[in-house]
C-alpha cells in the first residue's frame, strides 16, 4: 500500500503528522496481514474439516462390510467357492419343476470358468456395442437377445436401428464366444447346486452393463437399491454376473454386496470371474455406488420355467 503523503505541509507539526501518518499506514498493512492470516486459518481448519468429512465418508461406505466373500486380488479356481444359505420361504409360493428348481440355496464365486483372455474379448464388445449409444446417467445397458440398448434417457433396438451396419460392430466370433461362456457359466452353476443342466433355461433379461460416476437421469441409472432378483424379474431362479473389469483398477466402488440379517458380505469384481446364486429372497443384494472409472460386467440368468425361456443370440 502506498504511504500517504501530506501536500503542501505547513508548521511545526507538518513532520509529526507525516510520522503519523506514515505509522497508520504500517498499522493498516499489519492488520490487512493478520486479517488474511486469519482467513488463511479458517481457510485451513475448513479444508481439514472437509478432508476428515470426507474419509469418514468414505469409511462409511466400508463399514456395513461384515465379510468379503472375494477380493480381487485372489484367485478362486479351479473349484468355485461356496457359501450356502438357508432357502427363504418364498419358494413354497412359486410353482416346482423338479431337478431345477433350488432345494438348496446359496452363493459361489469362481475365476476358473472364463479366462482373462475371454474377458477382455467380451468387454470389447461391449464396449463397440455401447459405442452406439449410451444413457445420458451413469448405467448403460447392452442386450444381444432382445437387442435393447440404452440411448440417452430411452432404448432402442440395435437390430432395426442401425440394421446392416451391425454386421460392421459385431462378428460371428464375437456371438460364438459369448454362447461358449454363457454354457459354461450354466454348467457350474447345475454342478454347484446339483442340477440337471437341461432342465435350466436361459432367461431376459440377460445382458451387457456399463456403469460409471456419472449421476442418474431416470431411475434405470439407479442401479444400487437393494433387490430381489425372483420378486423384479420374476422369472429368475439363478443369477450370474461375470465381471469385465477389475475393482481398484478399472473402477472403485461397485462392489456386489449381499445384504445378510448378520451382515453384509461383499464380492469384489474381477475381470473374468463368475459369481453366481439362487435369485430368492435368501440373496438381497445391491451393487455400490460406482465412485471412479467404469465398471463392465455381463448379467446371465436362468429359470426353471421354459415358457420363460430365450434362445441364444445370433447376427440377424
């Protein structure tokens, strides 16, 4: 700041009020610094405030965490890893197909039944698919059977929208592999549980998702609420998700939770591993929050009931 000067001083006094002045001017320069001091600290004390805020929330989002089921830093194969649970009492209320229907229910996890290899040819295939398109919020959906895909705040079918030129996106390789991986995850899934694999069907909706931070326009972007698979899609008696990207690398958050009366236990997603389980009430479940990165994975599902029942895709 510049010291302030008398014009034209006159008397004796002129140099006593000139030191005065000059002594206020250094008074006012002091108490501009300790003010910015101050707002500097408070400044600071907001700062750590909001970063403690921050990591308990963060905390937070781990601590209903009774139990992780699989990292993603372990590998789970040859032979899956079983969790069984008691079957819920709502299969009294559903008809019985015999050999398939659950007479024991629970969760599993395996890294044996897809290769890393096939993994990564699976997500680029999702991702040219969902190339096309997208949603507008965080959740993109990509189904091969029905041909839905996501497209801003609506769907549309990738077979009549873009016609021949799906032939330029999609290859026969790339549909032989996915029906490959689909028998294999059916054929885990009926030795695990002691099924006979003939009498499970493929159902919808089975299909391709994307998910990222990016926050939700309509409530098919909210894909973390808790759920049932049998009681929102009814036709489910088995649920399979088979990751295509990693947690911690590809995306944080979005991990598979079950959500048990005695805690949660969580599956940390790895490309290539199958996670698979009896779709009652016995598994309610929510996938959380997607924070960073984006997360692709493959849902497959399976009824009893063959009036529910889709055939494999194939390029029209």
């Amino acid at each position: 700041m510049a010291l302030l000067r008398l014009r034209n001083p006159k008397g004796p006094n002129a140099a006593e009020i000139e030191r005065k002045i000059k002594r206020g001017n250094a008074l006012r320069q002091g108490s501009s610094w300790r003010g910015s001091r101050g707002l500097l600290a408070l400044l600071l004390v907001a700062l750590c405030a909001s970063t403690v805020a921050a990591w308990l929330y963060l905390a937070s989002l781990d601590s209903d965490i009774t139990e992780t089921l699989a990292s993603r830093r372990e590998m789970i194969s040859p032979q899956p890893r079983v969790y069984s649970v008691q079957c819920s009492e709502d299969y009294e209320n559903y008809k019985r197909y015999p050999g398939c229907t659950p007479q024991k229910c629970g969760r599993a996890v395996t890294d044996g039944v897809v290769t890393s290899e096939e993994a990564q040819a699976l997500r680029r295939l999702a991702e040219r698919g969902l190339a096309l398109a997208g949603s507008e919020g965080g959740a993109s959906i990509l189904d091969l059977h029905s041909g839905a895909l996501s497209m801003g705040k609506q769907f549309v079918n990738i077979y009549r929208y873009f016609g021949e030129q799906i032939a330029d996106v999609f290859t026969e390789e790339d549909f032989k592999l996915y029906r490959d991986v689909r028998g294999r995850i059916q054929a885990v899934i009926a030795e695990t549980f002691g099924l006979d694999r003939t009498l499970m069907y493929l159902t919808k909706p089975t299909f391709f998702s994307r998910i990222n931070s990016t926050a939700a326009k309509t409530q098919h972007d909210e894909y973390w609420h808790p759920h049932i698979d049998k009681e929102t899609y009814g036709s489910f008696d088995y649920t399979s998700l088979l990751y295509l990207s990693d947690y911690g690398s590809d995306f944080t958050g979005g991990r598979f939770v079950f959500m048990d009366q005695n805690g949660n236990r969580t599956v940390e997603p790895r490309a290539g591993r199958v996670s698979f389980f009896s779709s009652g009430s016995e598994n309610l479940h929510r996938v959380e929050k997607v924070t960073w990165g984006t997360r692709y994975a493959i849902t497959v599902s399976f009824t009893c009931d063959p009036s529910h029942a889709i055939s494999d895709p194939s390029l029209p």
